[in-house]
C-alpha cells in the first residue's frame, strides 16, 4: 500500500509528535506507511475535509469519529 496523502503535512506528525521519535516511527509505520485508510485522521479528512480534522485527534481514535462526522457544518 502507498503511504498516506496528507503525511507531508500532517499536524499530527509536524506538531503533536515532536520529541517522540520511537512513537512517532511506530504510528507512522502503523498507520501512515501501511494501513492509512484506519486512521481517523484520515478518515474525518477524506469525509469532511482537512480543515475538519480536530487538531487533537490521533489515528487511534476512531472512537470520536461518530461525534466528529455528525458535525457536518
């Protein structure tokens, strides 16, 4: 699989993951590099746009996307 679209500029990465390079490698390796469509990052991006992608939202949490997505305006 191709790497995700948004990667390059990615907050997540850019801002939220700077000092937690083993971490960050792994999300990266999981989600980004491999299984991007399971990131809920991803998934709120292709859905309802980049700039509704919550700045705090980390791929893992795909728990909030019903809440996020219903936020539609």
């Amino acid at each position: 699989m191709a790497e995700c679209e948004c990667l390059a500029k990615c907050p997540f990465f850019n801002d939220k993951m700077q000092g937690m390079d083993g971490t960050a490698t792994m999300v990266k390796r999981r989600y980004c590099l491999d299984n991007y469509e399971n990131c809920a990052r991803y998934i709120v991006f292709k859905q309802l746009g980049r700039e509704k992608v919550p700045a705090d939202l980390f791929p893992i949490q795909k728990d909030r996307l019903p809440a996020i997505l219903a936020q539609t305006t």
